[in-house]
C-alpha cells in the first residue's frame, strides 16, 4: 500500500514572518549581518555543497528533526535538541560546529564543546518561543516569591532543555537539574528525592503530563506560575500546597493542537493510531494513544506495521519527513492546518549557504557564545541531568 501526504492548509498565522528588527527582549527579529544569497538563486544547493566539501572536518553540521529538507540534507547528523548538544561534544576536531536549530540549542552546544570550537547559528533569528517565555529576571523574582512563601529551601528547580542558558544555570545554581521530554519522568523521581516541591521550567505542559501521567500526581497537586501577575497570581497558601510550581510557558507549535483536532481526525480516519509530543496540552495527551519524544515519535512509526495508520501531534516539517520516508503506513499530522515553528523555519538554505560560505571566506558569522559563569553552573544542571539514574 503507498499513501500520499496530504497538506495541512496554509494559515497566515503560522506562517508569521518575524520581524527584522531587533528585539533587547528576545534573541529573534534581528537582522542577518551578510548578504543573503536570494531564495531563487538555482546553485544553491551546488553553493552549499562546494563550501561544505571545502571546509571538510574542520565544520560539523547540526540539523534538528523540525528543519526544512532543504538544510537537512546537509546535515552531518540529526537529533532532538540534547542529542545534537551531545553530538557536537563528541567531535572536538570539528572547529566550527554549524547548528541548524534554534537559538537555545546552539547556547547548550557551546557549552558542551571545547574553548576552541565556535558554534555558528546561521540565523541569529532563530529563537524559541517557549525559551522567552522565562527570563532570567522573571524567574530571580519566582525564587523571591517561593522565599517569601517560606518554602524555597524545599524546591527543586527542573529546567526543560529547551530553556536560554541563563534558566539552565539558575537551575544549577539551585541544586537542580535540566531534563528533555524522554528523561522528564526519570528526571522529577530525582527530585522530588531531593525536596519536597518542584519548580518546572518554562513548559507547562511537560512538567503538569510528566506529573499527573508518570508521577501519579493529580491536576490539583500542580500551581501554574503566571510571571505577567503580581506574585505569580498565586497566593501563598497555593505555593505551601503544591507539590508542581509549573512556569506558565508553553510551545506555541505544540500548543496549537486541541481535543477536536483529535475527536476530528478519529471520525476521519477509522482506526487511526494518534501519536502526540508531552509538549501538547493535557486535555489532547490524555485523548492520544500514545505519547512520547521525537526520537520515541520516530521510533514507533519506524516499528510500525505496513498498512497502520497514524495521525502526529507534532512539528510538521517531521511530520511530513516521516510521511515521505514510510509510504507503506498512513501517517497525517493531526491538525488540519499548517504547524511549522516558524523560528526553526528561520533556517533556509540562503542562511547556510551564507553562514558556509563565510567560513570558507576566513569569517565566523553569528558566534553563540555563553559567558563563563553563565555555562559553568549551566552545565552543573546538564551535568546533574546525565547522571540520573
Ligand atoms: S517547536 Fe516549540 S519548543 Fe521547539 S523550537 Fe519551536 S517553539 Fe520552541
């Protein structure tokens, strides 16, 4: 049996271009320093190769799994978010480590690699939403608030790896740890061992399904933090009572779906398997049949039988990708319209080849560097996140 694809419909809400200019509160919306080859040009992907094949080992190329094809053909390798921190460690020949990612992901990488390696984001643009949701000053005053409540020195603060380096080292310097969406569970047995509440950061969603779904917690054990409201809009009575201080944060791709986008494609698809990211919300993880990482995402249509079918929750560029690659299976994305994280779409082909192409030129573009102190107590957290048990 081979099935075909079929596109979600374009909304121009998904499609929302960020703006060029900059923005002090965030690392999106700033301008590309070089001349940007146009999106038209037909050697691109010639231009690309040339300057990839010229650099040899001394460039390494990251491609996180929601890039478009046209970067991820370039890719040395691809992963989630931590594996590809991982990945750049364990090649320190590698002097330019080229992250086609997000923002975040780069910081982690720079990080983890040597003083001499230099990780090149190829669009200063591409950020996180979900990573701006929790800042530095907003989450000193949380800690604040939880001191005055009287019960900071019973908190453990876990940080998703999708978080600045700025949350990652507040989360070190608190005793805490980082962890990704396959290690959450592992990573919230850690610390409830260690105190009695724990403060997730910045996803919402993660921290309240890991809770309630892996933990045996209930929706009532779980606070949400609002950082826009005086106190959190929580009273102290509420902070004493909880065992989950969830940061009011959340990713606006995986955000986006909703039951109906569930019940819908139940009705439309008889017999459809639904497969979500812990990045949904509650209501949408509770109606999947299955939930998990990428990589578990990955692997479960990778594992599935010729002739199954399956709607995704997640980024659609994967989505899409894994559809292309098993055309033995039905695979739809579950929602009807378009679900790109229009920050990772940032990265085009123009950017890479720009970004290569000034390496070739003797010129580093757009260097991702975390100041030192910033990534000791940072990798202090990511540290504490390896050695769970
Ligand atoms: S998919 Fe969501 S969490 Fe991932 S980079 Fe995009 S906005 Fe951030």
């Amino acid at each position: 049996m081979t099935t075909t694809f079929n596109e979600p419909s374009a909304t121009p809400l998904a499609l929302l271009l960020l703006g060029r200019e900059a923005d002090p509160q965030s690392e999106r919306g700033v301008d590309c320093p070089g001349d940007l080859p146009p999106a038209s040009d037909p050697d691109l992907v010639a231009r690309a190769r040339a300057a990839k094949e010229q650099l040899g080992d001394r460039v390494f190329i990251l491609g996180h799994h929601y890039q478009r094809d046209e970067v991820i053909q370039f890719a040395d390798v691809t992963g989630d978010s931590f594996k590809l921190a991982r990945d750049a460690e364990s090649r320190p020949q590698a002097e330019y480590i080229v992250f086609c990612g997000v923002h975040f992901m780069a910081e982690s990488a720079d990080i983890l690699t040597t003083d001499r390696q230099q990780v090149v984001l190829p669009d200063l643009a591409a950020g996180c939403s979900m990573a701006d949701m929790a800042t530095a000053e907003q989450v000193a005053e949380c800690w604040d608030v939880l001191t005055d409540a009287g019960v900071a020195d019973t908190v453990v603060p876990v940080a998703y790896m999708n978080s600045s380096a700025d949350i990652k080292a507040f989360t070190g310097r608190h005793g805490g740890t980082i962890c990704t969406s396959s290690n959450a569970k592992r990573a919230l047995e850690w610390a409830f061992e260690q105190g009695e509440k724990v403060l997730f950061l910045p996803d919402q969603h993660l921290g309240r399904n890991t809770a309630v779904r892996d933990m045996g917690l209930s929706l009532d054990d779980c606070v949400v933090y609002n950082p826009h409201k005086p106190n959190g809009g929580l009273t102290a009575d509420q902070i004493r009572d909880a065992k989950m201080i969830l940061w009011r944060g959340h990713c606006s791709v995986h955000g986006r779906f909703n039951l109906d986008s569930v019940n819908e494609v139940r009705e439309r698809i008889p017999g459809v398997t639904v497969l979500v990211h812990p990045e949904c919300k509650h209501e949408v993880v509770e109606a999947a049949d299955m939930v998990g990482s990428t990589e578990y995402i990955i692997k479960a249509l990778d594992a599935a039988e010729p002739g199954s079918k399956w709607a995704v929750g997640t980024e659609l560029n994967l989505v899409r990708r894994l559809a292309k690659a098993h055309p033995d299976k039905e695979i739809v994305f579950l929602d009807r319209t378009v679900c790109f994280c229009s920050t990772m779409n940032r990265i085009d082909l123009p950017h890479l080849v720009w970004a290569l192409e000034e390496l070739v030129a003797g010129r580093v573009p757009n260097v991702i560097t975390v100041d030192p102190d910033t990534a000791k107590y940072a990798k202090a957290a990511l540290d504490q996140m390896l050695a769970l048990p």
